[in-house]
C-alpha cells in the first residue's frame, strides 16, 4: 500500500476567485476536504443544508461562521466545531489578508453522536 501525504499548507494561493476545495480522502461514509479561502463569505441569503454531519476545524487564518438560529461564531486556528445535519449555517467572512485553511469531515450519522 502507498501512502501519498502532502502538506496541508502546500501551494497556497494568495488570492482565489473561488474558495479551493480538495478532497483529501473518502469512503462510503466520509469525505475529508481542504478547504482554502481568501476573502470568501457565503452570498447573501445563502445557507448549507447538508444531509450529513461535519466537523471542521481552521488550520489557518480566521473566519466566522453564521448559523440561521442568528449565533455568529468566531474562529481561528485550532478551533473546531461539529455541525449536525441540516443545521443550517453560512460562512460570514474570512481572514482578507491570509489564507484561510480548513479542514472538513462530513460523516453519516450512523451511531455517532
């Protein structure tokens, strides 16, 4: 078996268009993804409504996520949070001057939580 681990930090660009989402690993059940962003919030009135659970984490930078309830949360490196499905959640902002580095797990609830 190979193992294939580049840096999580590796090749980051200083500005994006759009947000840079590699997926790093994936089963049947998860899916780990590298999220860059510059900048990046999410369009007004925009909402994730995802089916299954993620936890994520910044490695980078700062940013701010908005949940529909109207709770702001403030994020920098080494915070992390798990949302549940369909919570309803938005990215406010992100760090302007870094790039911002997340790291996203979305999993299925099968008897976790």
């Amino acid at each position: 078996m190979q193992l294939i681990m580049p840096n999580l930090y590796a090749d980051l660009p200083a500005s994006l268009a759009e947000e840079l989402v590699t997926t790093i690993a994936q089963g049947d059940h998860v899916r780990i993804e590298r999220i860059v962003s510059t900048g990046h919030r999410s369009p007004p009135e925009y909402w994730y409504d995802q089916p299954e659970l993620e936890w994520v984490i910044v490695l980078k930078g700062h940013a701010t996520l908005e949940f529909e309830a109207g709770k702001q949360t403030p994020m920098g490196p080494g915070d992390h949070i798990l949302i549940t499905a369909h919570t309803k959640h938005r990215v406010e902002s992100t760090s302007d001057d870094e790039p911002t580095v997340w790291l996203a797990v979305f999993f299925a609830n099968k008897g976790v939580c």
